[in-house]
C-alpha cells in the first residue's frame, strides 16, 4: 500500500494533507532541525498529520496546542514545516542557556519566555512582534505537561489570551496526541517507550471564532473568558481525536505556597494560575 509523505496510506483521507509550498525560507539551522528532526520523528512513531490546510496561509499566526509528552515540540515542528511554514515556539528562557541548545533555539528563531519576577508579560511583546510580521508562533497554555490524570488539557494560563487579544490574526487550535505513549511524562523510570512502534497524532482545526471578545476592554474577566473558549476549543478537537467525551472542567493542579503570595486567594491570578513567576514542572512549553 502506497504511503504519503507524512506517513499515512494513500487512501486514508482523514489523515491524508496536500503540502504546500514553503511559505518561509530555511537559514542553516532551519535546515540542521529538518534532517535532524524529519527522521527522528518517523523513526518514533507513524505521523499522522490532519488539518494543514488551516495553517497554509501567507499570514500570522497563533497554533494553540495542548501538551502532553517532551515530544511534542518536536513532532509539532515537524508538522507546521511540512504546511509549509516555520514554527516560533514560546519556551522557558532557561533553554537558552543550555550550551549549544541555546545557540540552534537563537539560529532557529525561537522565543524566551522569562518565568521569574513578573517578567512573563512582557516576554509576550517578542511574539506579538512575530504574529505582526507573519509568522506561526506557537504557546502550550497548559504552560507544562498535562498533569491531568487522563490527559486532558489543564486550565489555561492568562498569556494565550493577551496574545490572542492583541491583534487581528487567526487563533488555530491544535493537538497532540500519541507522544505520551513513546515518551511518558513524569515517571522516574521506562519513559522511553518507542516499541511497538505508535501512531502519532498532529492535528489542527479551523481558527476559532473569538468576534465575541475583539473591540472589548482588555481586563481580568475578559483574559480568564478568552483563555477558556480558546482552551476548551483544544479540548474539544482532542476529543475528535480521542473518540471519547471530554470533561466539562479543566483539571487545576495544586498550587505550592510562595513567599509574598496566599496560597488560598483564588482571585490572584483570573484563571487559577500566575501569569507568570511559576516555572513549568516539566516540557518545553509555556503558556506565559
């Protein structure tokens, strides 16, 4: 059985995309991530890519995606260079200093996002000035790995909605699913799992309506709204995937005390978490 080029038989149509021209040009280290990455990601698992169609435009614009294994920056880069775009991800600050790391996530054209003293919000002006000029940035807004007990997206952090909010650009929900599998999150022991090879699930759905909310004033009650329709527009795709119900809340973790910062205010921060100042307990992601 003849295969496409992303993995699935020719005649499966659901997962089955037509690629596009690419839209950006590759510099040197664009180039390094795609012989590097292309094999790897097909050697872990069975890509299956749906939805490119909705990133194939010469515009900006803001992937939203859920976050469920290490692999999923990875699998995601994949997806959007095979749309035929490149893809800005917003990702801890701390990378950069990782030697080597820090220089390809620079070559490449990556965005930090700083997480201590209260800098998250303006680490956010960055990838505004990347969707004005363009480009695909894309922002976990689980701002971590799910620590959901059955994987489902968290309750959103406040940035994916001030970025949302702050222009005239397609909001495109995405999910991953099947990297949990090949690589498990947050286990001491047996997180690589890669055989029997998996399916991997990359998928985006058309951009989300949020006409509701453009030309309001900007405050908390507003933030906490978008960053919820926007998350629960993820969960609602990832049910697609899934084949299953999705639950009607969004799973909150436990919050640790800080020094200067009750525990039990739940009117801190509009939607259950800080903006910023928290580090993600694991992945690459932030949601600012």
């Amino acid at each position: 059985m003849a295969h496409s080029t992303d993995g699935a038989p020719d005649d499966a149509p659901a997962t089955r995309t037509r690629r596009s021209r690419n839209l950006e040009r590759d510099n040197g280290w664009i180039v390094v991530c795609r012989i590097v990455f292309y094999p790897l990601t097909a050697l872990l698992g069975r890509r299956r890519f749906r939805g490119m169609e909705h990133l194939q435009v010469p515009a900006g614009a803001l992937l939203v995606a859920n976050h469920v294994s290490h692999l999923d920056p990875v699998y995601d880069a994949v997806y959007v260079r095979k749309a035929g775009r490149w893809p800005h991800f917003m990702a801890k600050a701390s990378i950069w200093k990782v030697p080597g790391v820090g220089t390809l996530m620079r070559g490449a054209r990556q965005i930090p996002v700083e997480r201590s003293g209260g800098a998250g919000q303006q680490s956010l002006q960055p990838a505004i000035v990347a969707l004005n000029a363009g480009r695909i940035v894309v922002i976990y807004p689980d701002g971590t790995i799910t620590r959901d007990p059955d994987t489902w997206p968290m309750r959103p952090k406040a940035g994916v909605a001030v970025l949302a909010l702050a222009g005239d650009f397609p909001v495109i929900p995405v999910v991953n699913w099947g990297t949990q599998h090949v690589f498990v999150p947050y286990v001491k022991k047996g997180r690589f799992r890669p055989w029997p090879r998996k399916d991997v699930v990359v998928a985006a759905g058309p951009p989300i309506d949020l006409s509701a909310f453009r030309g309001r004033e900007v405050d908390a009650r507003l933030v906490r709204d978008v960053s919820l329709h926007i998350m629960g527009a993820v969960r609602d795709l990832l049910a697609e995937v899934r084949q299953e119900p999705a639950p009607q809340r969004f799973f909150v973790p436990p919050r640790e005390p800080k020094p200067g910062r009750p525990s039990d205010d739940p009117t801190a921060d509009p939607i259950g978490g800080p903006v910023a100042g928290e580090a993600p307990d694991e992945g690459t992601g932030t949601g600012a």
